[in-house]
C-alpha cells in the first residue's frame, strides 16, 4: 500500500530529526530476510541504542539532506535498511556485523561517520572503534602510568634506605 503524503513528510521527519543527532548511519541491503530475522534486528537494535528503519531511498535521500550523513545520498539504491547509531560511533556498525555473521543476506552497502561515507567493506573497520567507556578506559591508563612510574621511583629511596640500614645491622651483628 502507497504511503499518503503526510505519512512521507512524516516519515521524512522522524528519519532527519534521528539523523541530525546520530553519530554514525549504516545502510545495509537486506534482501532474502525474513520478517522473523528483521524482527531480530529490530530488537537488537532497540537493545544497543540504535535506530533502524526501512525508508525508500528517495524519503532517505531528503531526510538525511542537510546532515553530515548526505554524503551517503547516491549510494542509496536498491531495498536497504538504515541504521543510526545514537550510543556511539560504533554501534550500528558493530549491530550489523555481527548479525551478518548469523544472516548472510544482510550486506552492508554504505558506512558514514563524521560526514564521509565509506564502502560497506569498512563496516569492520567502524565497527572495531571503541565504545566511550573503553575510550575512556584506555586514555585514564595512558594517563596514570607516568604517575605509577614516578609513585615507584619515589617509594624507591626510602626502600633503599631500609636495605642498606639492614646490611649495614647484619655486618655488625656478624
């Protein structure tokens, strides 16, 4: 059934107002699932903080005008499903890898982050990045290690002290 006109400019609205505050879009072809897979998706999605949705490319193409993911306009051809990450940069990416490990129709057609689209081979890539809190993870042990270091080497010359207090103790006593 075709969709009215309010229904496409309603559409059209959740999709760019979805877009305007997402970090990264995938557009993956999903050709040969079945609706008990999409719906799997959809749940996995919901799960993991992404948005995704099957839009026809032109009321793609118009809601993600104006955004950093309009790049992605002329590689929109074909039955896609998008997805917006909302948690993270990663996490649509890492959504539709890993459910194309277990569903070899879902194919990855385009990646976009930070206003450049990608082919959909990158889609490992983005999705290997990090999550917030291991990026944060990561640059709080970048940042404590010189602290560590100079901890040991300050607790150093006190314990060098003792040891040779003791040996100076030991040698008397023999």
């Amino acid at each position: 059934m075709a969709l009215t006109r309010q229904e496409k400019e309603a559409v059209v609205a959740e999709v760019a107002e979805v877009a305007k505050d997402a970090h990264s879009a995938v557009a993956a072809e999903y050709r040969g699932l079945t609706v008990a897979q999409m719906t799997a998706l959809r749940v996995k999605a919901r799960e993991q903080g992404v948005y995704v949705r099957v839009v026809k490319n032109t009321l793609a193409r118009i809601a993600i005008a104006g955004t950093e993911f309009e790049c992605m306009g002329e590689k929109l051809q074909g039955p896609l499903v998008l997805g917006f990450s909302q948690s993270g940069p990663s996490a649509a990416a890492r959504l539709f890898r890993d459910f194309a490990k277990e569903n070899d129709a879902l194919k990855a057609v385009v990646v976009s982050i930070s206003g450049e689209a990608m082919d959909g081979s990158a889609l490992d890539k983005v999705a290997k990045l990090p999550t917030k809190d291991e990026a944060i993870a990561s640059l709080m042990s970048v940042m404590q290690a010189p602290v560590a270091k100079l901890a040991r080497t300050l607790n150093e010359v006190p314990g060098k002290l003792v040891r040779t207090v003791d040996a100076v103790r030991a040698s008397k006593a023999a």
